[in-house]
C-alpha cells in the first residue's frame, strides 16, 4: 500500500472532462482572492504563465531558496526527497541560517539529518515520524500538537506563509493538470497561500481527481524526475495484537462507521470484521487491513 491521506474524489469522467466545467465554475467562484500573484483556486489556470523547468533539483531549489525562509514540504509518500537534499545541500554550502521547514510526516532522510544540518535549518513538525524524533529530542527541529483537520488553517489564517512550497505531482494530462496524487492534505492549502512553488514531476505518482487537481501554471519552477513511492509492507500481526484486535471487534456493530489508523492494532480489528454488514469509512488512512473488507 502506498502511505498517503488523500482527500480526492474519485469520478467516472475523464480529467478533462471533469474539470472543463468545473474549472469555468471555480475561477469565477476564486476570482475575488488573490494570494501574490495566485488566484484563489490552484484549478484556476494562471494565463500566460509558463513554470521554468529546470534538469536538476539543485537547480530548482538555488532559484529560490534565501536565508531565512519557511519551506513547506509535501509528506508522507509523496515527500519530494531529492528537492529535500538539494535543500540540505545548498543551505550547507552557502550557510543560509535561519531557514525553517513545515510539514506533516515526512518519508526518507529528515531535512536535518545531522547536526551540521542543524545550524541552518529547524524543522517545525506537524506529525512526528520516526525520522525525526532524535532531531525533536535533540533540540534540532520543533514539534506542535495539531489536529489534522487544523493544519490547513495554519495556511489559511497566514499563521505560517511558506516562501516555498516544495511538492510532488503527476505528469500533467493534456489539459495541463497535474495530481498532488498521495498526499493532498494540507498541501493545497499550502501551495495556495506560498510565495513561490517547485513541482518534482513524478511518472509514478498516482492520479487522484477532485481537490487534488492543479495546473502547471500554478508552479514556479519544475523539474521532471521519476522514482519509485514510498510503500510499507504490512507485518502479520501477533499473538498480542490479534486477542486485543479480537476484544475490539466485539464493540463494533454493523452499521457502524469506521476511522482507522495506521499499524498493527488496527489491521488486527479490521481482520476480524469479515461478517460484518453494512460498514462505512471515514478516515483519514485507507490501510492495507481494509483492502479485504472492500473486496
């Protein structure tokens, strides 16, 4: 399963279809807000706007990047990690203090994989993963307890205004929208109110229609770049896990709508609501454990 939080809609039309009309709805409906020289909805083809693309990430994050800087980065699977390193690397080489990055859960290397990193970036997490609680724990980078539903508002409110926002996307279709695929999040809300944007052009990255659609002329700078998703193999439950999964289906009645989570726990319930009936889903995470109750 690729790990991502999605909130796209799927549609029986084709892209192109699906947003001819929508698109004619959504710039009028945007037209009366502005944030820089963006219009309010990242659907909204910005005329006579052409990105610069760019052969390397090195080259797209140096057009950009200053001294100081807020940098929102796309998470989970669709974290953009090359344009992460090239980031890394250039506030290394330059010593550009004072550069601070926001995200959710971030896959790969963190933005401060050392302690040199330290000196000129702090990250400010909105999801804490793995690899980055050393970092937290070390002082390196902060954390703020947030509501997932929330951290769109952060954007929104101008609490925290990227200068950068760096993502990951679809090719674009003949139309010229591309998909935040994965991981639309809080992301839209963050390309919408930055200051400048980077696209990684990802052959790989799933197509979602709905919210999640973008066009090309919404980004600053893109650069083409194909590499694998970020996916985690589901581990077989234990003996432990499966006896607490057992107590919590018990509490569960058909009908009832379910919100889950990520992990072993949660796959351990889910394997055991095969007889169910009636089920729902509201959830932020779509794990591997609800593939066979769909099925």
């Amino acid at each position: 399963l690729v790990i991502g939080t999605m909130m796209a809609v799927s549609r029986a039309m084709k892209p192109g279809q699906a947003f001819a009309r929508s698109v004619q709805r959504q710039a009028v409906v945007g037209s009366s807000r502005a944030f820089g020289t963006r219009s309010a909805d990242p659907a909204a083809p910005r005329k006579g706007v052409v990105p610069k693309e760019v052969s390397t990430a090195e080259e797209a994050i140096a057009a950009h990047l200053k001294p100081g800087d807020m940098v929102f980065i796309q998470g989970i699977a669709a974290t953009p990690n090359p344009l992460v390193d090239a980031m890394v690397d250039l506030a290394k080489k330059k010593e550009m203090k004072g550069i601070r990055t926001i995200h959710m859960h971030l896959e790969g290397k963190s933005p401060v994989p050392d302690e040199e990193a330290a000196k000129y970036i702090t990250p400010l997490s909105l999801f804490t993963g793995g690899n980055l609680r050393a970092a937290v724990n070390n002082n390196w980078a902060e954390y703020c307890p947030i509501f997932l539903h929330e951290i769109a508002s952060l954007f929104k409110k101008q609490i925290h205004t990227p200068d950068i926002a760096l993502v990951q996307v679809s090719p674009p279709d003949e139309h010229g929208y591309v998909s935040l695929g994965t991981s639309v999040d809080c992301t839209r809300a963050a390309l919408q109110h930055c200051k400048s944007s980077i696209a990684m052009i990802n052959k790989h990255m799933p197509r979602t229609i709905g919210d999640g659609l973008v066009h090309i002329s919404y980004f600053d700078t893109i650069w083409k770049h194909d590499k694998a998703m970020y996916t985690v193999d589901p581990v077989e439950p234990s003996a432990i896990e499966k006896k607490i999964g057992g107590y919590i289906a018990e509490l569960i009645p058909d009908g009832a709508t379910l919100q889950m989570g990520i992990g072993n726990i949660p796959n351990a319930v889910l394997a055991q609501l095969g007889n169910h009936k009636h089920l729902g889903i509201h959830t932020e995470m779509f794990s591997d454990g609800m593939l066979p109750l769909v099925d």
